[in-house]
C-alpha cells in the first residue's frame, strides 16, 4: 500500500494487452481509491482538530465538514466519469488494433476536445508515433495540457468517444454514394 503512494504520478506509456486491459484498469481505480481515502482521512481529522482548537460546537463542526466533503464529493464524482471513460477506450482500442478510429467529441465539450474532434488515428498494439497512433493503456496522467497526446480521456471529466472510421462501404456503387452525398447537401 505505501509502495502504491509512494509511486510517480505519471506513468509509463506502456500497453497492458487486451487479457490484462481490465486488471490495469482496476488496479488504477484503486490506486485513486486509496489517494481519495487518504485525503478524506486528512479531511476529518483536520477538521476535527481545527473545531476542538477554535472551540466550535458540534453544530458548527456538522456544517464544516459538510462544506468541506462537498469537494470530495467533486472528486469522487470526477474520479468515476474519468476512470469509466479510461476504461471504456481502452477496452475499445485493444479490440480496433489495426484499424482507423477518429475523435469524436461529446456536445458541449471543452476546446481542447474540439480541436481533435474528427481526427483520425491508427490503432497499434503498442506504443507508436504519439500524435498519430493511439493504443490501449495510453494517457495523460501527471501530463501538463501542453504536453498532453490525443488519448481519450483527455483530461479529468472528458466525455469524448473513439469511434470506427470505415473508408468504403463494401458493396455499394459510386453511383449510389454520389446520390447519399447529394441529398445530404440539399
């Protein structure tokens, strides 16, 4: 447990495989788990020790740590939006390797997510050109936003989707996509 705390807040761009794409993913969440459970520990006691020195009631100490676990309310909510996201890509590129995905941005995103929204992408099995391969395992963890890579979730709270870009419809004529384009732009 100290050895998981004690643990770089990046990591290393490694990719799990598709068997140990879950196990990865949990034992990341519990690694936030546990950071979350030592800051609520913090919180509590803090708060707790503040109260007794200022003299407050335990009326006063109720509406203080209700205020202050307010924000862990935030983080575990974030932690949940962010975790699924992780996982739900990843689960998504290890089973598109060798195929083409593009971004594909969630209404009311940020513009971060904007910029790469349509912007298409390899899957490789495993590490590759960072601005044009994506793979299952890479992120952005300890990353500054100016060095972030395209990597769903961008960023805490992202909503953004990878999503299947297929270059032709198998058995369908020219003809017939030349009429789909043309009503499409009437």
């Amino acid at each position: 447990m100290e050895a998981a705390r004690a643990a770089p807040r990046r990591q290393p761009d490694t990719h799990p495989g598709p068997d140990d794409t879950l196990s990865w993913v949990v034992e990341r969440a519990c690694l936030h788990v546990t950071r979350l459970q030592d800051t609520t520990r913090a919180t509590l006691a803090g708060a707790v020790v503040d109260a007794l020195l200022r003299g407050d009631s335990p009326q006063i100490l109720a509406l203080t740590l209700t205020q202050r676990f307010g924000t862990l309310n935030r983080d575990a909510r974030r932690l949940a939006i962010t975790e699924v996201a992780f996982a739900r890509a990843n689960g998504f590129l290890a089973a598109a390797v060798g195929r083409q995905v593009a971004w594909f941005s969630a209404a009311g995103c940020c513009t971060h997510c904007q910029q790469l929204d349509g912007t298409r992408y390899r899957v490789t099995a495993g590490p590759g050109d960072p601005q044009r391969d994506v793979w299952a395992g890479k992120h952005n963890v300890g990353m500054l936003a100016a060095d972030r890579t395209p990597a769903i979730p961008l960023h805490p709270n992202c909503r953004c989707r990878w999503v299947i870009v297929e270059d032709a419809a198998p058995g369908v004529s020219d003809r017939t996509k030349a009429a789909l384009a043309a009503m499409m732009n009437d």
